[in-house]
C-alpha cells in the first residue's frame, strides 16, 4: 500500500510554493523528483568517500567501488537480470546509441531491416535513422490506432521479418502499455533480436527482463527517482560477449600496447572512462527507495490515480485525451489537447497555478503527424502525486478555458 | 495574468490581417523549432522605396505568436523596407508588458524572425490562379 502523505514527505522540492501556489508536479515523464535519501547517497559520497574506481587500493578508493559495483547488484535484482548483464550509461538514449553502433554495427548488413514503430520517442528513433544510413538498411514502421495500441503487431513482425525490433515499453505520449513479451516471441521465433525502450516503464510496472526475454533493455536513473546522467543498458550475456567495444579509453581496458589493446569483459568492457560515481551511487538510492515502496504496490497506486484522472478529465467538454481508454491498458502518462487553447498557452495557465505539465510533441513527432496534431498536453504522474493533485488540475483547466473565454 | 491580459487575448482571438494576400513580394514559412508551431508570412512591397502595400499571415501556432503576428503586421503596414528592418526583437517583446517567459518569448519572436526571413528572400513575381469556366482553378 502506497502511503502517499508519507511518500511526500520524503521529496523535499515538493513542499515548495509556485507563484504563491503549492507545487502541483505533474511532469514526471520529464523527469521525477528525488527522494532525500538519494540526494543524502551522493553528497554522501562525495562529503565521505569520493574517489575514482577500480583502479586505487587505498580505503577511500576501495569504498567507492565498493559502492559502484554494489549499486550494478542492486539495479540488476530490480530488473532480474544479473550484475555483468547491467552496462551504466549516460542515459536511456546513450543506452540505445551503445546497442546500434557496437551492436548494429557489427551484426547488420545492407539490405536489412529494423522494425520500429510510429509511437516512438526521437531517443529509439533517430539512433536506427543514424544506423540505417551507415549500413543501408530498411526502416519499417509498425502502425498505431487510434485508440493508441500497435496495429496489427505480431503480423507486421511476420510480414517485414525485421532483424532488429525496437519498440517503447510504455509510450510517453500515449502511456499505452505494449505487449513486450508476446512481440519478443513472435520476434524471436523469426530469428530478429529485440530492444525495448523502458525508460517510461521502469518507473512504474515492476519489470523483470528475463520474463519478457528482450535482449536489450534500456532505461534512465532520472525517471526513476536517480539523478540525472546515468542510464541503463542491459543486454544478454551472450550478446555482450560478442559485441565489440562502443567507446574506447581508460577503465574498459586489461591491457594497453601502442598499435593495439586487450578489452575487460562485459559490462566493463563498455564502461569506458570514469563514470559518473555519484550518479550510479544515487541510483542505487533511488532503487532501495523503489524496493522498499513495492513495484506492484506502486503500479496499483498509478493505476487508480490515472483512472481516476481520466476520469475526471473525461468530464471536461472540449477535451481530447489521447491513447487507451482505460488504465489498465496504460501507464501514469495522459496527453490531451483543449479545444482552441494550444498547449502552450495552458500550459502557461497552468503554471500560475503552480502547476507543472508539459506542452509541445514530447521528443514525438511522428506520432503527433499520426495523431494529426502539432503539439499537445501532457500530465504525467508519481507515486507522490495524489487525487487533490488531479481536481487542481482539473479546476485550472475550467479556469483556461474561461481565460481564452471558450 | 499579464502575459494574456485582454489586449493581447484580444489579437488572439481576433487577429489582425490573418489570410492570404494576392501576389506577395516577399514570403516565408517559419517554424518555431521548440515545438513546431508555423508561421507563413506574406507581404506586398511596391512603389520606390518599397513600402508595404499588403501584409497578411497563416499560422498554425500558440497565442502567444498569433497575437505577436496580429500586432506585428499592424505595425508594418506602410513602412518602407528600410523602417521594417528595424524593427527589433526589443520591441516585440516590449509589447508583452515584460511579461515573457524565455521560453514563451521564441513564441512572440516567431514572427519577427518570419519578417526577417522573408525580407531575406525576395519571392518571384507569380499571378494568382485564374479561373476557367467550370470555376476550377488552372
């Protein structure tokens, strides 16, 4: 059970006034607030034990790897996988360029084709553009309804026979849940390998890769209560042996002779560099706090305040909301547009209501173009968020419409 | 709110010199590229020292740029190419009352930014599409 006054209590930047109005935060797919215990992990380690990894032998180095490699453990239970299966990256779209060029590089070839979909953020997209164009391979994309589901998935897998399907686990946009571990079968049984974007879902379904049988999961610590600046890339084992390194330097090497070098083994093998300690340290923070509150409780709580929000925002005239229909079907993420307010300009309204949503095509352009709009609305939600949070949203709403008097 | 304070909501909502014009000397379609609101600014410069004879606007965009085109268009009509150049991004936003945003200010300079464009590139001379005898267009 979610005890959300609680929960608040832990987010320090929640207490805090807009315009003289209390913080009304719900911009979450943005990015989420921290808890003051992931904030205390990194000054923490930086007031206590900062020191580079892996390399020193004196107390201070040793805490610090300590920690570094402890937090890899932690990340790998949260998701099932295992600690040489968890790659630290910059984020979610560093995780994904990390698969196509030290994956897709080596393991595809002219003429053939990646499987993506219209409801793609630009982080799972322009990456295979990129790709596509260094090997000369085929973009396909699967359609999106109206109600917001793939179309017609598994069929297109068949028809196209991609060799690599990408596809978002939880949409952005349209928060719609998609059917990872049916698509990776169907996927697999054609002999195409799968990578899933789980930066929106990560947050809010308990997830466990070797469940759903993906062999490249990517996400990011900040949508997940963790700092900025650090990612996730997980990938089988048995992928990551064999792909060549992404990014050369310090850290990833055994050996080091002039013309040529002997790379560590996975994951280090693409951990090139320092990284960034403190951020991995806060991630870490940021799972025990996600442990401790329950995925499944959290997934139940987000469940029913997104019912309840469409709900409440269905009974607003002149109102669009995009995607499916019930709660069951989609993550904490709802986008809509106001008849003749452009998002902008609610948003604008909003905010003095000390009210945080987003406005604009959320890294999703092409899914705008389907949905036939430029820009739209979107509120997105926490485990903090609460009910009340929604009526004021709601009331503000009424409150735009009467200031663009429509 | 000052930012939607009644005179800018006004050109808003009734803007000044929306539609197309016949025969514009000048034109650019520009996008706001933090979020792909459009405006298509057209205008017709005539006589020796080019001055505006017609000025209109399409635009698929926030209040904010709409009501900016309304109150830009309204001050460009009969400048001289020279005086329109002036024109500066100080006053544009200086017609917001100080109430902007930075990132609602790249709204109301979207159609500044479109004017500058267009008076950039000078637009070939094309009749408009005449009507045959069925009413449809060549």
């Amino acid at each position: 059970m979610i005890d959300v006054q609680r929960i608040r209590s832990d987010f320090p930047i929640l207490s805090q006034k807009v315009h003289g109005k209390p913080l009304v935060y719900l911009d979450n797919a943005a990015t989420s607030q921290k808890p003051a215990e992931v904030i205390e992990a990194i000054s923490t380690y930086y007031r206590e034990y900062n020191s580079n990894v892996h390399r020193g032998v004196h107390a201070l180095a040793e805490k610090a790897t300590q920690a570094y490699e402890d937090a890899r453990g932690k990340v790998a239970k949260f998701i099932g996988a295992s600690p040489s299966e968890i790659v630290f990256t910059r984020g979610t779209t560093e995780a994904i360029n990390l698969a196509a060029y030290a994956w897709g590089d080596q393991f595809l070839k002219s003429g053939d084709t990646i499987l993506l979909t219209l409801m793609e953020h630009h982080s799972n997209l322009v990456p295979w553009q990129l790709l596509a164009a260094r090997k000369k391979l085929n973009l396909e994309f699967m359609h999106v309804t109206k109600e917001g589901f793939l179309e017609e998935a598994e069929e297109t897998i068949r028809r196209v026979k991609p060799r690599l399907l990408a596809f978002t686990h939880v949409s952005n946009v349209l928060g719609t849940i998609n059917p990872v571990q049916n698509l990776d079968k169907v996927a697999h049984s054609i002999g195409a390998k799968v990578l899933v974007d789980g930066a929106q879902a990560v947050p809010q379904l308990p997830i466990n890769v070797a469940n759903l049988d993906c062999d490249f999961y990517a996400f990011s610590s900040h949508k997940m209560l963790g700092p900025t600046g650090v990612g996730v890339l997980y990938a089988k084992e048995e992928i990551l042996r064999r792909m060549p390194p992404f990014l050369g330097g310090g850290e990833m090497i055994k050996e080091v002779y002039l013309r040529e070098s002997k790379f560590k083994d996975p994951p280090h093998k693409f951990e090139a560099g320092t990284p960034h300690i403190a951020g991995v340290i806060g991630l870490g923070a940021a799972v025990d706090y996600l442990d401790q509150a329950g995925m499944g409780n959290v997934r139940a709580y987000e469940e029913e305040l997104t019912a309840y929000a469409l709900k409440r925002l269905g009974e607003l005239e002149g109102l669009t909301i995009y995607g499916p229909p019930s709660a069951a079907q989609r993550g904490g993420v709802v986008s809509f547009n106001v008849d003749k307010i452009h998002p902008h300009d609610l948003a604008t309204v909003l905010d003095e209501e000390g009210i945080a949503i987003r406005s604009g095509n959320h890294c999703a352009m092409p899914l705008h173009d389907r949905l036939g709009i430029v820009a739209s609305a979107r509120a997105s939600f926490a485990l903090y968020n609460t009910t009340s949070e929604v009526d004021v949203l709601v009331e503000a709403i009424e409150g735009a419409k009467k200031v663009f008097k429509v | 709110m000052d930012i939607y304070r009644d005179e800018i909501l006004d050109h808003a909502r009734h803007p000044r010199n929306r539609g197309k014009i016949s025969n514009p000397t000048h034109r650019s379609r520009t996008p706001n590229p933090l979020c792909g609101d459009m405006i298509d600014l057209m205008i017709r410069l005539e006589g020796k020292n080019s001055w505006v004879k017609e000025v209109g606007f399409e635009a698929n965009a926030c209040a904010v740029s709409v009501a900016a085109a309304s109150m830009l268009t309204e001050k460009m009509k009969g400048k001289t190419k020279k005086e329109l150049r002036r024109l500066r991004e100080e006053d544009v936003v200086s017609w917001f009352g100080g109430s902007l945003t930075p990132s609602r200010r790249e709204c109301a300079l979207l159609p500044l930014k479109a004017l500058q464009e267009a008076l950039a590139v000078r637009q070939a001379h094309r009749p408009e599409p005449s009507r045959g005898k069925g009413g449809e267009e060549k």
